[in-house]
C-alpha cells in the first residue's frame, strides 16, 4: 500500500464493533445498497439511447424489441464485471491497464473512449436543447450552454455524497416513459410475439440498428464509470470493504454488487422497451419510419399520442441528459486521470485534483463546442451509439482478460457464470459489428 496512486484503503477505522452498511450482519437497505448500478443503468437511457430506441421502434415497430430481451444478462455481466474489478484492485480499468498493460493498450483504450464519450456527450447536449426548446421556446444556443453549465457545477461544486444522491432523485425522471406508454394503444399480443421471435434481416439499415441497439445499451463509458465508482465508494465509505483486505467478506459484498447492478440494468432496459414500444405504438402504425434525434420522436408524438405524451416524453429526454452528461464527462476524466496517475475521484475537492476536475469540464466545453460546428452532433445521436458498439468490442475482450487473470483479481476471479455470459457478450457484440461491416461491402 505504498504506492502513492493507490486509494486510501488501509485509512480505515478498525471498529469490528460497527458493522459495515454493506456487509454487516444486518441485511442492507434496498435503497442503500442501489449506487452506482442504479446511476450507470439510468443514465445509459441517455438522448443518444432515446433517440435509437424511438429509431428502432419507428422503423421495425416491434420487430427490434427482442434486444432488449436479449441484451439484459450480458449487459448486467459486463457491468458486475466492471464493478468487480474496482471494488478487487481499488483502481479505476484504466488504472488497472496502466498496471498490468502495455502502454499501447492503455493509450488506445483511453483515447477510443474519449472520442466516443465526447461525441455522445456533444450530442446528448443539444439534443436536450433542442426538446427543452419545444416546451419552453429559446434560442437553441443558450439551452446548450445552460446544461453544460449545470452538468459542470454539479460536479465542480456538491458535495460527492449530495452529488450522488441528486443523481439518484434523476433516475426518477425515467418514470416518464412508463407514463407515456400508458397513454398510447399498444398490441400487445404483437410485442410478446416479437419478444421473443427475432425477425432477422442481412441488410444494413436492419444491422446499423442493432449495432446502435447494443451499442448504446452496452456502453464503455458505462464500464469505466463504475468501475470507478465503485473505488469512489470505499473512499467515501471506508467501512466499506475492499476485497483484498478482508476476503472473508467479499462475499457479501460482491453480493451487494450484483443486486444493485441487476436492478440497474433491469430498470434501463425496462425503460429502454417503454420507448421502443411507445413510438412502434404511434409513430410506426402512423406511417412514421424516421426519426433522427429524441427530440423528433416527442414532437412527432403531439399529433398521434396527445401534448401529454409529448410533455412526458420531451421533459424525459432533458432529465436523462443531465443524468448522463455528468457520467459521460466524468468516465473520461477517470479513464484519463488513471492513465497520467493524477489524484482523481469526484470525492475528492477541486483543488485536490486539478487535472482530473479539468479534464472533465474540458471534456463537456469540447462536447458543448461541437454543436456550434458543421459536424452538427444533434444528428450524430444515432451514430454516436453505432461508435460505441463498435469501440465496446475491445473494450469488452480487455475486460474479461483482466478479470481472469489471478494476478489481479486473487479469489476474486470470474466465476464460471460470469465468464460465459461477458464472452458471450464480447462475441455477441463483436458477429454484429463485423455483420454490419459486411453489410457494407458492394455485392
């Protein structure tokens, strides 16, 4: 524990007589034990999500509604993965990397997820400027600027536990979808249908879209975000156990782990199938097969669905957009951070790690400039969720090699469970890249 990058996991009180809220003997709380799985679920329906999923529906109808499906054990595995790996080594993936990686692999990695992260991020901003525009009318530039702002002071300025929590009361705003499908007339008979039996198509309109499905439901900002969480956590909570230190109790605690991260994925994924199910409900039965930002899918909404759903649906798109535009940030500035062995950790003061801080608002000044340039990142709502499944696929295999390597994990390597579905996951993931590549070659 010498090493000055490490957290600050021997700084413990060695009370045994108060038990850790995690892993005392007392079964925890639902609420307190939901943390970073519930905040990394929910902010993976971000705009760029909402935006692929009202795609999807409006073009397939129901027929893209088995991903949803299907996704949810791999994408629950790969995040437990994810956690795992933080809570076990008390570094961040990228850390990890820097660690027991070549360099090349640290630096690629890191700079794939930049990339992606601030074209997601570029996006996610004006697209929740352009639905705030349609309730309350503004010029497009100053929403942008006012949710970067926002998302900036969040970090900057609370408190990481009243931060954290602020982002928990975000995850309610997700409710909407649930409110809107009950407004519109669904066949269900049809959904169950599709739910189950996949209508497979070989052309690229059908593959682009289940790249983007996947990719922005398995995202690698998501892995490195909690990851680090999970580090941040021990921090906050140093009763909180790490691995290593106390073995005999990793076991409640991975237990802690999979609970919060099962119900985080399940609760993005449920959301995720609202949305979808919501515009194949309304806007595909109307005709309407196209839909480019999240904003269309509400405005087109008003005439089919009622200023109702169009209200829910619009104020949905703005309160998931400052649930994930700090995580988006704050997953680059981690990875980033780990990878120069700055101090970093949103728990720790502005002035404690100056870099790390910069980096994050540098990261959604440069997410927010790109609006007011020709790349137009609005429109790249949907490419930037087909960028992140093909950037996941790498991602994804580095992470199952660190996580069965005994070096790292100890007795915390995958168990056979885990192993099967984060590969299958991976080669999932990877058949529909290349699938969708191939796609693409004339004849």
């Amino acid at each position: 524990m010498s090493d000055p990058t490490l957290p600050l996991m021997s700084q413990r009180d060695e009370d045994p007589e108060d038990p850790s809220p995690v892993v005392g003997p007392t079964r925890p709380r639902l609420l307190k034990v939901l943390g970073p799985g519930l905040v990394t679920g929910a902010s993976d329906d971000d705009p760029s999500g909402i935006a692929t999923y009202s795609q999807a529906g409006a073009q397939f109808g129901y027929g893209l509604a088995w991903t949803l499906l299907l996704s949810y054990p791999f994408m629950a595995a790969v995040q437990m993965i994810s956690a795992r790996i933080g809570r076990t080594t008390g570094h961040g993936i990228a850390g990890v990397l820097r660690l027991h990686y070549p360099g090349w692999m640290l630096q690629i990695v890191v700079m794939l997820l930049l990339v992606a992260n601030i074209i997601n991020l570029g996006a996610d901003l004006g697209a929740m400027a352009d639905a705030f525009s349609l309730v309350l009318p503004a010029p497009h530039f100053l929403y942008i600027l006012l949710f970067a702002a926002i998302s900036i002071f969040m970090q900057l300025f609370l408190q990481y536990t009243r931060y954290v929590a602020v982002l928990k009361w975000l995850t309610l705003v997700l409710f909407a979808y649930f409110v809107t499908l009950t407004v519109v007339h669904v066949d269900w008979a049809a959904l169950a249908y599709r739910l189950v039996v996949p209508p497979l198509r070989w052309d690229s309109g059908y593959l682009f879209t289940l790249v983007a499905i996947f990719g922005t439901t398995i995202s690698p900002y998501l892995f490195f975000w909690q990851a680090a969480e999970e580090v941040e956590d021990m921090h906050v909570h140093p009763r909180r156990i790490d691995l290593f230190d106390a073995p005999g109790q990793g076991r409640a605690a991975l237990h802690r782990i999979e609970i919060d991260t099962l119900v985080g994925m399940a609760f993005s994924n449920i959301v995720a199938l609202a949305i979808l199910v919501t515009t194949a409900a309304t806007l595909n039965v109307a005709g309407i097969t196209s839909i480019e930002t999240s904003a269309q899918a509400a405005e087109a909404l008003r005439p089919i669905a009622g200023n109702f759903a169009f209200l829910t649906f619009s104020l949905g798109v703005v309160g998931t957009g400052l649930l994930a535009v700090p995580v988006l940030a704050g997953s680059a500035a981690y990875a980033i951070g780990e990878a120069r062995q700055w101090p970093t950790g949103l728990s720790r003061r502005p002035k404690e790690a100056q870099a790390f801080y910069a980096t994050l608002v540098l990261a959604t000044l440069v997410g927010m400039i790109l609006n007011f340039t020709p790349i137009d990142p609005i429109r790249a709502l949907y490419g930037s969720a087909v960028i992140n499944g093909i950037v996941a696929v790498p991602v994804m295999a580095v992470m199952m090699r660190i996580a069965s390597r005994t070096d790292i994990m100890g007795e915390f390597v995958l168990p056979r469970s885990l192993t099967w579905l984060g590969w299958g996951g991976t080669l999932l993931m990877t058949v529909i890249v290349v699938g969708m590549l191939l796609s693409l070659v004339p004849g």
